[in-house]
C-alpha cells in the first residue's frame, strides 16, 4: 500500500461515517429527500464534506460568506448550523425549482433569517456585490457551481474574502479527469486550468484535498 494515498472503499467509507459523522437530523433528512426525489443528487456534497466545511469554518471563525451553487441547500444549511446567530450568507443559484426545498429545510431548521438566496447568475451577483462595497467583508466562500465559470467566480471572490478568509471549491479532481489528459470537455478543462492556476497563485496559499471529488482550499494571503 502507498503511504501516499488511502484509496477508499465501501467498507472504509462506511467506517468514517460510523466513527466521525455527526450529521443532524434536519440535514439527514435534507440529505434523503435529495437522494430520493432528484436525479441531480450526486451534485450534493456528502455528509462528510460537509462536515469538513462546518469544521472549517469554526475554525476561521467564519461569520459572513459567499455560497456560489446552492443546489437543495446541503451545503448552506450545514453553513448556516455553524456561523453565529449574526452571520450571514449571501447565495447564489440559478434554479427556482432546486432551492425552494433549500428554502423549505432553512426555514425548518429556523435559519433561513441568516440567508440571502440571489437567482441570478453568480457572476452577475457577485459583480453587484463588489459594487455595493462589500469588497474584502467575507469570512468565506464555497463555489460548487457550473464548472466552466469557476475562474471569474474564483476573480470575484477573492475580492470578496477578507485577507485570512477561506475559498473552498469543490469538483476539483473531477472524478479524476483532469488528471487524464485525453479529456478535454470544456469542464475537464476549465477545471485542469483552475487548479494549475491556484497551484501558482501567490494570491492564495492552497491545498488540493482528496474529500469527496476533491475540494482545492485556497487562503487569500
Ligand atoms: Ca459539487
């Protein structure tokens, strides 16, 4: 075995649930009405990441941050569960249809005070943002969206986070095809040229970590 890398299987999956997850209720059930009702349901983060993000952000303290894809609301509840009572997160999603159960869950969960839900498209939401002066005000940011526009989010946000402030993007090895480079859709290869991007930024200090399909981090300097 490398000791590199763990290639997870089912069974040591299975073990991290059973051994870390402390998944509340509301965001299990969350969870299972996705995976029940949409077919877009791998679009979700698992429960793991999930738990990673809430982890990262009591770690920065994080009070005010950006969501660029919100999807059913998996990753901004668990956001919503950990800022403080004062925090705030400002959403993006172009889909009507996909956040109206966010919304149904963020208001069961007695949250949905702390969430601003923008449909539009994110670039143009974050643009007014910068433009409303909200420059360098954001804790942190978590774009999991359209794959092929993660570079303009990823300009935008960075004006947006305070230095010390936290850029989470997910997808980033992409079921590992953008370490093929046979592949060459548009989103292998926006995505490829994001990562080789933040891997030189000296704007960002960044990980590229193996949770999920791969999350970059990348700390604004
Ligand atoms: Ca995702």
């Amino acid at each position: 075995m490398s000791n590199e890398f763990l290639a997870l299987t089912e069974q040591i999956y299975a073990y991290m649930l059973n051994n870390s997850l402390r998944e509340p209720d509301v965001l299990r059930r969350l969870r299972e009405e996705t995976e029940a009702t949409n077919p877009h349901a791998i679009m979700a983060i698992s429960p793991v990441q999930g738990q990673f993000m809430m982890l990262l952000l009591k770690l920065i303290s994080a009070k005010k941050t950006l969501e660029i894809g919100v999807f059913t609301g998996y990753s901004s509840l668990c956001t919503a569960l950990t800022i403080p009572a004062d925090g705030h997160i400002y959403a993006c999603d172009v889909s009507e249809e996909w956040t109206s159960v966010a919304r149904r869950y963020w208001a069961e969960a007695g949250v949905a005070d702390k969430i601003t839900l923008k449909l539009a498209p994110a670039n143009e939401t974050l643009d007014a943002l910068l433009a409303d002066g909200h420059a360098g005000t954001f804790d942190f940011a978590f774009i999991d969206a359209d794959k092929s526009n993660y570079d303009g989010y990823y300009e935008r946000a960075l004006k947006l986070v305070r230095k010390g402030g936290l850029l989470v993007f997910d997808n980033m090895l992409w079921y590992g095809k953008v370490a093929d480079e046979t592949v060459v859709d548009a989103d292998t290869v926006a995505l490829r040229a994001l990562n080789a991007k933040l891997h030189q930024d000296d704007r960002v200090f960044t990980s590229l970590i193996g949770v999920g399909d791969g999350m970059h981090l990348a700390i604004k300097q």
